[in-house]
C-alpha cells in the first residue's frame, strides 16, 4: 500500500483533509471481499458505498453499508420516502464522479441523500472507498456519520 496517486483517490484525499489517509494498493479493493483481503480486516469492516436512484426525483441515494450485509432496498425506499432503482455505471458516474467499484462516501458531484447501515456503527473502525478500485481510506463510524451528514438506519440483512 502506498499514498494516494492517482486523480480520482487524490480528489479524495483533497475532500478529506489532513484527518484521513487515503491509501491505494496493488491489490484489488473492489469488492468488500477484495478490500478485506487487501487491507487485512474482516469483510464486515468495509463500508461498501452503493448507489441507487430515485425513481420519483431521479436523485442520488448513497448506501454506506457493511461489506456483509445486503441492502434491503425496501428499507431504504421507505426511508428516502420514494421508490428507488439500482443506478447503472453511467448514473453512477454522472451523479458521483467516480466509477462503480470505487465510489466514496465522500466528494461526490452531486451531493446525494445518505443512508448509513446501522450495523456500521458496532465497529471501532472501518475502511470506506475512495475513488477507484484500489484505494481506501480508514474511519471511525462517527467520522462516516459527520462526513457524509447521513441517518443511521437499519436498511440491510445479513
């Protein structure tokens, strides 16, 4: 692992600050499971960062779930109060700025509503993407809830 480098993990590195540290990896942190592997934590530690669409709005809705879980899109239709749609690669893009497989939690292009995966906050740190498919970056879960401004809900199952 070494800092980050390349344009996408250094605009996050930017939105972050001094506090954070991003880090990219040779290694694949793509998926949690990759992630986990790369960093050395427990797949439960990666705060997976997915996107879904609102169908109502056409607003971004950001899900920082733990790499576990799988997101109850029922859940979190009803805590967004509108139906929702899993966002495609070019939505993704459009409304974050980053690419599937990298997104943050952080920095996005258009600010989108956050939803934080309440079984997060059992853990004294997590890992979270930042930008692209090798880089991370390490938080606690009360530093995701103040970056992100997001409400802690139950929105997955394991």
């Amino acid at each position: 692992m070494k800092p980050a480098a390349s344009p996408s993990a250094l605009k996050v590195q930017a939105t972050l600050g001094d506090k954070f540290e991003v880090l990219e990896f040779d290694a694949t942190t793509r998926t949690a499971a990759d992630a986990a592997a790369a960093i050395g934590c427990t797949v439960a530690e990666i705060a997976k960062s997915l996107i879904f669409r609102a169908t109502g709005s056409n607003r971004p809705v950001l899900v920082v779930a733990s790499g576990v879980n799988r997101v109850d899109e029922a859940e979190v239709a009803k805590a967004v109060g509108e139906k929702i749609a899993r966002a495609d690669a070019d939505f993704v893009r459009e409304a974050t700025g980053f690419a599937i497989g990298g997104v943050p939690p952080v920095g996005h292009q258009n600010p989108p509503t956050v939803l934080i995966d309440q079984s997060l906050m059992a853990f004294a740190e997590i890992w979270a993407a930042a930008g692209t498919p090798n880089a991370v970056f390490r938080l606690t879960p009360s530093d995701l809830v103040e970056l992100t401004g997001g409400r802690v809900t139950a929105i997955a199952r394991q």
